[in-house]
C-alpha cells in the first residue's frame, strides 16, 4: 500500500470479481439524483424573501435525492445479485490507493478485477463499482484501484476520515 493515502481497517461489504468473467459488465454506479436536480434549479428560482419556504424545498429536496441514492444503490444490488454476485463483508485496510485483503483469494498476480465495494457514508449507503489489479503477497492480496474518477476517489478519502473520526470518538469515550 502506498504512504500517499491514508489507510484504516474497516469491514466493508464487498464482492471481487475477475474482469474478465461473465459478471464483469455488472451494473454501473449512477451518479445524481434525477429528480432531485431537476428540482435543485426550480428551488433556486425562488426568491430570497422566501427563505423560509426556500430552506423547507431545500431540506425536502436533500431527503428525495437521498431516497434515489437508496432506491438506485437497492437496485444494483439486486441486478448484482441476479449476476451470482453477493457482497460479503470482509475485514480490509482500505485507502484511495487500494484495499489490503487478509486472503489471497483465486487471484493471479496482475490479474484484473471489478470491485463491488458498499459504503456506510454520512448516513448513505453508497454502492462503488471499481476497477482494479490484483498483487498477491504471502499475507493475503492487495486490490490496487486503477483509473478512479475524482468523485469516487473523493468518497474513498471521506469514508476513510470518517472512520478514524469514530475511532477517536471511541478511544476519547474509552478514556472518560
């Protein structure tokens, strides 16, 4: 694993399939909520006077985009399901560079592999299909990402900060 990024321990919810498998062309992320935009540009339209009716749009919109995240994450999980593909959780060092893994698993060195990776951030569930190369060692395998886009590199960092956020939490509660 790279020192460029931070990196925790944490069980994830994920499944590792071979890119080269019938799996592979599983269901990609979409990103957006649709009704939601759309109803972000109509909010925006109103007027400053009506702040209060602005921020009660505004709370209502962020709990209907929330709810297409949930619908549209529930649905690629069943579309990955009806592949053959269940998510396990499994105890990983996770980090924007890659995820350490405690198996070697079937892998060969190099191989190439989607990553369906589940993510518990900011009370959301978000549902990651990645892209990876597999590096076997003698303590397991290490799943290195390749070609991120910004969005998804920015929701690894986050779930990692935010882990170490609720360890602190947990050792400053441990202490008192």
């Amino acid at each position: 694993m790279t020192e460029d990024f931070h990196q925790i321990s944490a069980v994830v919810t994920l499944a590792i399939v071979p890119a080269d498998s019938e799996q592979a062309a599983a269901p990609t992320a979409s990103i957006g909520s649709p009704l939601a935009d759309r109803a972000r540009g109509a909010v925006a339209r109103v007027g400053r006077a009506n702040y209060e009716v602005r921020d009660a749009l505004w709370a209502t919109i962020e709990a209907l985009g929330s709810l297409e995240r949930t619908v549209a994450r529930l649905e690629r999980i069943l579309a990955l399901r009806d592949l053959g593909i269940e998510l396990r959780p499994e105890l990983v060092q996770l980090s924007a560079a890659g995820l350490g893994l405690q198996r070697r698993g079937p892998w060969r060195e190099d191989q190439q592999v989607r990553i369906h990776l589940s993510l518990d951030l900011r009370d959301t569930g978000q549902l990651l299909t990645l892209r990876g190369s597999v590096q076997v060692h003698a303590q397991g395998a290490f799943v290195r990402f390749q070609d991120l886009r910004p969005d998804e590199s920015d929701l690894l960092v986050a779930f990692v900060f935010q882990q170490e956020a609720k360890e602190r939490r947990r050792a400053l509660d441990a202490d008192h």
